[in-house]
C-alpha cells in the first residue's frame, strides 16, 4: 500500500472517509463471523455498531463533510451499517441456535431413573374389586345394591327363611350366637346371631319395597369353621328378583350372564338339582371350567382347577319358596305385599372369596385376611 | 353316604359306565361327590383255588406248603402259606403272581426258606373284607356262599334265582364276592332322607335313567304279625315314638359275618363286628332306618352276672319313656349323661339301658354269648332326637338319621331284611309275632291316609319357564313312586309315603318334575325387571369413591376380621369407662381372641402393619374400609357414640335394637409416607401426613369441614384431633360435635356439624404394643361422611377477572391456633377474600419466646374487575386489624 499514491480532498477523487468505511467494514465482517459466542458477538456489536464505534461516528459527521462528499460518504456509511447489522442478527440466530444445542447436550439426564418424588402405587383389596365387579355386573342388568346388619335376629336369618327349628344350621356349632346385650328388652326374648347368609336381608328387602323388586346384597357372613377351605368370616353376594312372572329359566339367563362377564365369553352354566330351606325349586349352579376342556388340558392331564369335572360350582340359588314369602307382612312400606299365588322369583348367593379364588388362583383362603402387602400389590 | 356300586346295581342296574352313573344322578339331584374305590384294584388275577394238600414246610415251622388247583393247564400251583387254618380240601381265594394289592403292590413269584410260592392264598383283610388282621385265610364254603345266595335273591322277583358265582378252581374270584367295588360317595340333602337307603338311591337311579327297579327287598317277609311270646314293650310317650316295633329270635349263633356281608359293609364304610350287629347295619344301609339288636335274656334281667346265660324264657320288658329332670346314664362310650324330661330313655328290668334313637347301653348288649335276640325298630321324633343329640353333644348313624324324620312305614321294611338275614346268617328262630306299639293306647300303627296335591300345568310352566307334557310328568312321578290320576288342569298326584316328609306342596312336585325332566333343558332367559334402575345410593357411592381416592393416594386396602379379643382394649388403653367398652360378645367364639366384634377398625390396621412391618415392610400405609359393632350407648358428643335413634344416614337398615353396626373408613401410616428417592427424602407419617390426606379424601366430596383438637386414649394426647363437617344441605344429622369444640376458626353454626372421626398421631405406647416406630392416621364413619357430602354439587360464578395474590407474614402468641388465625382472617377479608391458607410457619430468636410467625398466602378477587394493591389496601387493614386483636402484628 506504500506505494499507492496519497490521495486528497482537494486532489477531486474520492473522500478518504470511503476508504475508512470499507476497511471498517472489512474487519468487522471478519470479526463477527469469527465470534464463538453471543457474549463475543455483543461485545462486536459495541465495538462495531455502538454509540462511541466508528462507523456509527462517520454517519452521525456525514453532515458536516463537503456538500459534494456528502451522498457518496452517507450512502456508503449506512450500507455498511445495515449490512453488519444483518450479518449480526444472523450471526446471533446462529449463535443462538449453537448455544441452545449445547445446552439440550448437557441436560442431557438417564432416563432409566426413577420418576421423583414417586408417587406410590395403591391398591384395593382383592375381596373389593371383586365385590364390585360383581355388583357392577348386576347393576347393568338393572339391580340394586342392598345392605343389611350382620349381627341379626334368628327370626331374619333362619325362621322367616323356612329352616325348621331343628335345623342343624342353628346349632352352637354352625351358628356364631351373640350376647344380649345388658339391659336391652328384647321382644320374646328373641336370640341374636352373626348372619350366616346375606339371605335374612331378602325379607328385610321385601319388607321395605313393593314387588317388583331387582336387589343385590353384598356383604360379610359368619359361620364357626376355620381350616384350609373355610374362614370363619367370609363375603357372600346375594341375588334377589321377585316379579309377577319369573322363572327357573331366568334364574339361569341371570346367572349365564354373570358366569361370562366374571369368567368370559366363552363360558355355559348348568344347573343341578339341590336342597335349600328358602328355595323351591333349589338348584346349585356350576360354571364351565375357564382353564380347560371339558376337564382336561391340552397335553391331555387332568384340569387342577376342575379336577378334571369339566364344571366348577360356585353357587346355589333357586325359585323363592312359598312360604318364605307367607314371611312377609304385608305393610304400607310393601303393599301391595308378596302373596305367592301372584308373585314368584328367584334367590341366588354366592362366596365372593370363591369367585375371586376361582378366576385369581388363589391357593389359600387365609391370604385374603393376612394383608401381607406382597399378597395386596398383586390386584 | 357310601354306596357300593356293586349293591345298587342289584337293584337297579342301568347299562352305564360309572362316570355315567355318576352324572345321572348328580344331574338329577343326588350329587356324587366322589367316586371311591374299595378292596383290589382290579379284580384281575383273583381266583378260587382248592387246598389239595397242605404239608409242612421243611424248614419253617410256621408255614405250610400247599398243593393248590387253580384249572391251570400244567396242574396244581404250590404255594407256601403261614395261615394256622389251611388245609386240604378247603376252597380258598389264591392272588396268582402280577395281582395288584389293595396297597398296589404287585404280588410277585417267592422263594419262601427254599420253596418256590406261585402265589397267595388270602385272608379277609388282605381283600380289604374287615378290618383285621384276619385270624386265617378266608375259607369259600358253606355259610359263605349260602348266604351269598340269599343276599343276593333277596332281591329277585322269585326263589329261583341261580347261585352268583362258580366255585370251580380257576373261576374268577370276582364272580363270587365284590372284591373290586366303585363306591359313590353321596352327598344325600336333608330333605331326601328316604335316600339314606341303597334302596332309595336305586329308585332315584331308576328315575334318572329309566333302568329297570326290583321290587322293594323288604317285600318278602319271614315274620308275623301278633304278640311275641317273651317279650313286650311299653311306649309312656308315644308323642316322641310314633312306633315301636320289635321280633325276638332264639338259638342264635353269634359269630362273624360270612365274607359277602363284610365285603358289602366295608365297602359302604361300616366295620363288621358279629352277624347281628353287621345284620342291623347291613338292614340300615338297605333301608335307611336304624336297628338295635337286644340280649333278650339280658333284657329280662340276666345281665347281673355278667357272660352268664341269663334267665331263658323270662319275659324281656322294654319300656319307653321321657327321662326324669337331672336322671344320669352311662353311655356306650362311657360317659355318664345327665337327662331331662325331654330326653327318651329304655328301661328294662334293671332299668334305663339306653337313650332312645341315639346309643344304647352295655348291659342289654349283643355278646358272644347271646342266644335270644330282640331286634328293635322303632320310629322317633326327629325334632326332639336332634334336640336331644344336640344337648348332650352326642352324635351316632343312628340319632343323625332319625333326626331328619324317617317315616314309621320304614320300622317294617328293616324288620324283614333283618328277620331274614338273622335266620339265614345266625341259625336263628324267628319267634312268631311282631311287637308294633303306637298310639296313645298302644295299639298297632295303621298308616295315615295319603296326601294327594294337585299339580296344574299352568303353575309348573310358570314356575320352570318351560312346559312339561303331562305325560311326561306323570311318568316322572310314577318312577318316583308317586301315583297320578288326570285332573281338568293338571294331575292329581298321591304322595308316596317315604315322602311325606318332603312333599306335601304343588311347587315340591314342581320340583321333583323339573330334576328328573332335566334342568339342563330350561332355556337361558332374563326377566323383564319392570322398574328396575340399578344405580348405587349416594351413601354407597360415596363409599366408593372414599375408597378410590385412598387408592388413589398410593394406599392398599386391607380386610380385617370382624373378631377381636378382648384385650384389645386394653392394649389401646381405652379405660373401663369409656364408651368404647360397650361391645358386642359373642357366646360361643372360636376362641378368645376372636370373642368380641371390633369395635374400631384399628386393631385389624394396627395388626395388617406389624404383620407387614416383621416382614421387612417398614413403610406402611393401609386402609380398611368396613363394618364396626358397638353397643348403643354413651354420651352424645363422645366420638363413637351412637347417632339418635332412626334411619341410618347411610341407608342401611339398622341393626337390632342395642348394638349399633356403622361402615367406618380407616387409615393407618406407619414409615416413610412415599417410597425412598434419589432426589428428595420423603417425610415419615406424622400427624400432617395423615391430616393432608384426610384432607384430600374429604375436599374430594367438597366437604366443609374442620378439626378441633380432641382426645382418645389410643392417640398421641397432643396429637389427635376430632374431625368435623356440616351436613350438606338437606342432609340428615346423624351426630353432634363435642360440647368443648373450639368456637374460634368455625364456621357459623347454620347447623349442627357432624362429628366425622378422629385424626391423630397413635400414642406411642400403642405404636410400641404392635412394634410400631411411630404411625399416624384416622377414623371415619362414613355414614357420617355421606350426611356430609352433598349429594349434588352447583355452580358458583368466578367472574372474568384474575386474582390478586399477596403473602401476609404475622407474629402471633403460640398458643393461637392456626385454623383461629385464619378464620379471622377470612370473616375479616369478606367476599374479596377468596382464599387463605397457612404456606410457612417459623419459631425462633427472631419471633421471641411464646410467640411464632405464621405467613399466609391470600388471594383475592372481584366479580366486576381487575383489582389492584390500592384496591384491596381497606381489606387488608381491616384484616391486619383482625391479627392483632388475637394478638399479633405484622412481622416486619
């Protein structure tokens, strides 16, 4: 450059200030383009394009130059700022973008860490859900849910079901009986007794509503055994329709129902001919074995959960007998009231404990009641 | 009831396999809960043999070897026996070598001390005849195949039967005896005790399959009506006995059972004793009605000597009559019985000598010196035999048939096996004439005229949903013995008299139709369910959704048992006066630590942690969800107490007047009250942990509720807390809060709140009974909780603006509760006041002693506009002012 000839205003070439611009230009384009960071390229941005910078200078003297310096010096000065200032922003963006990728790289976290805080896992008691399903099941056919005492009066639990007074179930050994409680009259000095059934509250029911009845009745019964096949409380679900007209035949649409929505699409129901105090015709009922065919499996052993029957009982039921409606008093709350001429239907009931044994594999009656949590974290 | 399948095809002999039996029978009513196997378990290789010679064996003292014909080609078999009874000429039983023993071991060629045994010659308990061992081999000749022939045409049309098997060498020994007999294990209902009998179950048989039926075995009668000379029989109670019969036999010969006898019996499950007692077991299995075989000599009063021969030819008296009041007797099993007056015994001439229908005595026993027999068959009350069974704890065969009412036709049937069996099996004489005692005056029974019911198409088609042709069901009832004639719209149809006792309705010969027709043809059909909307009750829905949001918060649930020991309370420290002392006992536990019913669900929560906490699993949070017993007792206002008397809030019906049965809701936390994280670590279950997750269970049914702090003798005494609601609007009160409830920080009392439950931390004695570090929970009766929780929910309006929200950080005397705190806080901020809660409370040097700050996060809001610092500056003033009239001031 030493060789170029110096050149002057009065000389009526260029202004020297063009010169100034395009080396400012030069060297800031140069250095914007090298700067690694944000921090680096605002610092530029001062250094370039601030208040106190050069070119911003030029621009702010471009009035005070000759008249005829002004257009060339003006024109070239704001060129320059607007195209730094475009390679700045595009700079930034860049620059942002970089800066926003290493970031996401060091968040990076493990993902195959566990969830924090944890949010811990409940669960309902098997008897529950099970309970439920099967009230949910009955619901959708459009029956009730009803509940009743646990602790009743010999006159719900057995008399006014048609057991005979000699009826073994009555014994000190089949029945838990209650003390009386002090001071308490009793009418007849009636005994009280841990239902053995949910049946008492089929009369409770039909004391308190009118024929048509549709009712379901859940809960926990008591009887003195406890070995490996029986606790001395267990949970029943108990069935109940009494219309002008329902039949034997219904009884077994009910339950073929329940029998595919507890235990699948797939499953039949048959019904054997059997003995209940409050049922005439009574009937215990089996479902088709869900794990096998007919009692075998497929490399042709004997079922375990059938025992090679091909059915599995699960509960007993039949056609109200008679005269446990003659048990009925007719009342305001009831009226017309249950004469057994003009109404009929049918009962039902059911260990819950066996059902969810059944569909669950449940190998012991007694882990429903331990509450060990590695039994409850299961369902 | 066991039946042998051999015996019931004598009668009725369907051509099915077992499996087919079984299901027959099982599908018409008569379940076969097993099918059991007795004696070999194949007949193959079983054979009759004759003893040809019997000599010493050389080199053993004890045994005998035996030239044996078996009809086998290359002559006799040897075979070396031990029996002390062998000897040439006897027919016998031989197992030839590859028999499977009834053990299942298979017989095998030996060498016995040097000579070679081609098999076995068998003695009874080795055929699994008796129970033995067997004094020797079993000998195959005279009584044994007589009375293999009588047993055998007893049942046959006419006399002429021929004999059952071959005694030829080599004959299959199955063909003589029922070596290998399917057993059907029955399960026989109550209501069919004519099905007690093998003869019973060959009629249900018949009617299941359409097999052919014998004629009844009882028809056929040796005896004769009249008086018996040497015996007589009084009934003073003929109300308990309906009848009374008796035959005497003389020259009896006691001794055992021929092999067919023991084979039936051991099959059926019955251990033979002697020839009598086996015939009145043997008459009991055929019919179904109980005998009792009487020395008569012993019976006349010769059983003071005892083994002596008694008096022959006195008269044996029996009388019949009720027990005097606190009158005692020996028993059989001997154990002296303390009687009363509805109790029956039999005198005779020392006395009572047995309690009727259930056991007899010694004295008048059958021995082996017994020559003259009387061969009781009586029928009894079955109510008052069950009563009595049932008083003295005394159970027999007999006293658990006669209590489910045999008829009094049955007392004949069994007299004319037995009469038969004894003179056939015993030597015996039947001594003309048969006792027959009924009546008030004694005379002889005559049979109450039949019972005929109408059976209407209509009502059976009605009742099955199905139609039967009358045919059809006339057919059906005619194999079940009952007699029909048409009528305009059914049949009219005559009870059998065995039947009686069960049908005596049209819907019983419903039922009897419908099981032999088949269920399985009824179609599969659902009822109209007019007016049927099954839905749950809010009380019930409320339960379920409680229980959800437990689950929800990472709970299990667990199911308690409704017993608990009495010392329950004592462990929770409840003392003697407390309400919770009002609990219901029962009179005949299982045992003592099941003889109460809980009355609070804490004992079955405590129980479930300590069972999982042992088992490594220290963090513990549960809940139970279920029914709590209390007497009906104590002062309104204690928690627990009973509700006034009425309907349940919870819709259930009430329980019997005195005990109170409430569904109550508990939660227990024990531990870290979350898993342990690599990122924070969680807080241990105190009395906040549990307060916030009552919290979140009752603001889930938008409860308006509160706590005051309260007291139970199980809970932490500055850690519990009673809970409180109002009852939603138009809900019941079902309770009262207590008296001393704080009157500060509650809302105005629109109405009477409810008292809900305890919160608390457990009192550390309590924790430590059921080595627990520390746990925390609450109670809830969730009838309460559904009084509380509205049962619809309405909109409030929250405008279109955003909510102010400042902190407010004040300084106040310790001893000001925070709910206080707030609650004058709210009253003051008014309706721009939308929320107030406490989100730091500090204590320390720069509060000073005796005081504490408590910094609240407030948000108000306005329906009309955005509000400002300047706008709410009034309310805040009038808020501040309200801080310090309890004491406080702004902390700087």
């Amino acid at each position: 450059m030493s060789d170029r000839p110096e050149q002057t205003p009065d000389a009526g070439g260029p202004p020297p200030q063009l010169e100034l611009i395009e080396r400012l230009r030069g060297e800031a384009e140069a250095a914007l383009a090298a700067a690694a960071s944000s921090r680096e390229l605002e610092q530029l941005r001062l250094r370039y394009l601030g208040r106190k910078a050069e070119l911003p200078q030029l621009l702010r003297e471009v009035a005070s130059l000759a008249p005829e310096q002004r257009g060339a010096v003006g024109k070239a000065a704001n060129q320059a700022r607007q195209a730094l200032e475009a390679l700045l922003a595009a700079r930034a963006r860049e620059l942002a973008a970089a800066e926003l990728q290493a970031q996401l790289e060091a968040d990076r976290v493990d993902v195959t860490l566990p969830g924090a805080p944890p949010a811990p896992i409940g669960r309902a008691h098997l008897l529950s859900s099970t309970r439920r399903e099967l009230e949910d099941v009955f619901l959708g056919l459009g029956f009730t849910v009803l509940e009743g005492p646990e602790i009743e009066t010999v006159h719900y639990n057995f008399d006014a079901l048609n057991h005979s007074p000699t009826h073994p179930a009555r014994a000190r050994t089949d029945t838990f009986y209650v003390r009386p409680p002090d001071g308490v009259q009793r009418s007849g000095g009636e005994e009280l007794v841990l239902r053995t059934h949910t049946s008492p509250m089929q009369i409770r029911a039909m004391e308190a509503h009118p024929p048509p009845l549709y009712v379901v009745i859940p809960g926990r019964v008591y009887r003195p055994d406890s070995d490996a096949t029986h606790t001395p409380q267990f949970h029943q679900i108990e069935g109940l329709a009494v219309d002008e007209d329902i039949t034997l035949a219904d009884l077994k649409g009910t339950l073929l129902v329940f029998a595919r929505e507890l235990f699948g699409e797939q499953r039949d129901v048959r019904l054997r001919p059997h003995f209940f105090p409050f049922t005439e015709p009574s009937v215990e009922v089996d479902v088709s074995c869900f794990q096998c065919r007919r009692g075998f499996m497929r490399d042709g052993s004997r079922c375990p959960l059938c025992k090679g029957e091909g059915w599995l009982e699960v509960l007993g039921a039949g056609e109200v007998d008679p005269n446990v409606y003659a048990h009925v008093p007719t009342t305001a709350a009831n009226a017309p009231g249950y004469d057994p001429e003009r109404v009929q239907g049918y009962a039902w009931g059911m260990g819950i404990e066996r059902i969810a044994m059944l569909k669950h594999r449940i190998p012991d009656l007694r882990l429903y009641y331990d509450n060990d949590l590695r039994f409850l974290e299961q369902f | 009831m066991r039946v042998p399948l051999p015996w019931l095809r004598e009668y009725c002999d369907p051509a099915l396999e077992v499996g087919a039996i079984e299901e027959r029978l099982t599908m018409t009513g008569t379940k076969v809960e097993a099918v059991l196997h007795h004696g070999v378990p194949s007949a193959e290789g079983f054979v009759v043999g004759r003893v040809l010679s019997a000599e010493p064996h050389p080199d053993a003292d004890r045994l005998k070897v035996c030239a044996v014909e078996l009809g086998l080609a290359d002559g006799p078999a040897t075979i070396v026996c031990g029996a002390p009874n062998v000897a040439a000429g006897q027919t016998v039983a031989v197992a030839l070598p590859g028999a499977v023993m009834p053990d299942g071991t298979t017989l095998k060629r030996a060498r016995l001390r040097g000579v070679a045994s081609e098999g076995m010659i068998l003695a009874e308990h080795e055929l699994q005849l008796d129970a033995g061992p067997s004094p020797g081999i079993m000998v195959l000749d005279g009584t044994a195949l007589a009375a293999a022939s009588v047993s055998a045409s007893s049942s046959q049309m006419d006399d002429d039967a021929p004999p059952p098997g071959e005694l030829a060498p080599g004959a299959p020994l199955a063909a003589l005896l029922p070596i290998a007999s399917d057993v059907l294990e029955l399960e026989i209902t109550p209501n069919r005790p004519d099905c007690l009998g093998v003869y019973g179950v060959a009629r249900e048989l018949h009617a299941a399959t359409g097999a052919a039926l014998a004629p009844a075995p009882w028809l056929r009668d040796p005896g004769s009506a009249g008086p018996v000379a040497g015996a007589a029989v009084t009934v003073e109670c003929p109300e308990l006995c309906p009848r009374f019969t008796a035959r005497a036999f003389e020259h009896v010969t006691v001794a055992p059972s021929p092999p067919w006898l023991k084979a039936r019996l051991s099959a059926a499950g019955q251990r033979p004793i002697n020839n009598v007692v086996d015939i009145t077991n043997y008459a009991m299995l055929l019919t179904g009605q109980p005998l009792h075989a009487f020395d008569l000599d012993r019976v006349a009063g010769g059983g003071a000597q005892p083994g002596g021969p008694g008096q022959p030819g006195a008269v044996g008296r029996l009388t019949v009559r009720r027990a005097r009041d606190g009158e005692q007797l020996q028993t059989l099993d001997g154990h002296t019985r303390t009687l009363d007056r509805e109790m029956v015994v039999i005198d005779d001439a020392e006395g009572p000598t047995s309690i009727a229908a259930i056991m007899g005595g010694a004295r008048s026993e059958v021995h082996a010196g017994t020559s003259r027999v009387l061969m009781e068959v009586a029928c009894w009350s079955g109510p008052n035999v069950h009563r009595t069974s049932w008083a003295l704890g005394l159970r027999s065969e007999a006293s658990s048939r006669f209590e489910k009412g045999l008829q009094p036709e049955q007392c004949m049937h069994a007299q004319a096996i037995a009469s038969r069996l004894m003179v056939e099996l015993c030597g015996a004489t039947l001594v003309p004439g048969t006792i027959d005692v009924a009546g008030s005056d004694g005379a002889g029974w005559t049979p109450p005229p039949p019972t005929t019911l109408r059976l209407r198409e209509a009502r059976l088609r009605a009742i099955l949903g199905v139609s039967v042709e009358r045919s059809r069901q006339a057919e059906i009832l005619a194999a079940l013995d009952f007699a029909s004639t048409p009528a305009a719209d059914g049949l009219d149809v005559t009870v059998p008299a065995l039947r009686r006792g069960d049908v005596t309705r049209e819907i019983d010969l419903i039922e009897e139709v419908a099981r032999i027709d088949g269920l399985e043809r009824l179609p599969a059909t659902l009822p109209a369910r007019r007016g049927a909307a099954g839905r749950l009750s809010h009380a019930q829905r409320v339960r379920r959704r409680a229980e959800d949001a437990l689950v929800g918060r990472g709970l299990h649930e667990i199911v308690g048992w409704s017993f608990a020991a009495p010392e329950l309370l004592e462990r929770l420290q409840v003392p003697p006066q407390h309400p919770l002392h009002g609990v219901v006992e029962l009179e005949n536990p299982l045992s003592d630590a099941q003889s109460i019913m809980r009355p609070t669900l804490l004992g079955s929560l405590l129980d479930a942690a300590r069972h999982n906490v042992s088992r490594g699993h220290g963090d513990v949070a549960i809940f139970e969800s279920g029914t709590v017993y209390r007497l009906e007792q104590g002062e309104p206002g204690e928690p627990g107490a009973a509700p006034p008397a009425g309907a349940r809030a919870d819709g259930r019906p009430r329980a019997e007047p005195g005990i109170r049965e409430h569904h109550g809701l508990g939660v227990l936390l024990s531990g870290r009250i979350a898993p342990r994280s690599w990122r924070a670590t969680p807080a241990s279950a105190d009395f906040f942990a549990a307060k916030a997750l009552l919290a979140a269970l009752l603001e889930h049914f938008h409860l308006s509720w509160w706590v005051t702090p309260g007291e139970a003798p199980f809970l932490h005494p500055g850690r519990s807390a009673a809970v409180l609601a109002l009852p939603a609007a138009g809900g019941e009160r079902a309770g009262r809060a207590p008296a001393a409830a704080d009157g500060a920080g509650q809302p105005p009392p629109a109405a009477e709140p409810l008292l809900l439950g305890l919160l608390g931390e457990l009192h550390p004695l309590v924790a430590e009974r059921w080595e627990l570090e520390r746990a925390a929970g609450f109670l809830i009766d969730l009838g309460q909780l559904a009084a509380a929780a509205p049962a619809e929910l309405t909109f409030s309006a929250f405008g279109a603006f955003p909510v102010l929200n400042q902190d407010l950080a004040v300084t106040l005397p310790i001893e000001v509760p925070a709910e206080r705190l707030l609650g004058g806080v709210r009253r003051a901020g008014g309706e721009m006041l939308d929320r107030a809660s406490v989100f730091d409370v500090y204590e320390g040097e720069q509060v000073g002693d005796g005081r504490r700050s408590l910094a609240l996060a407030l948000s108000f809001r306005s329906l009309e506009r955005t509000l400002t610092d300047e706008d709410v500056e009034p309310v805040r003033a009038r808020i501040l002012a309200a801080v310090q009239e309890l004491g406080g001031e702004l902390r700087g």
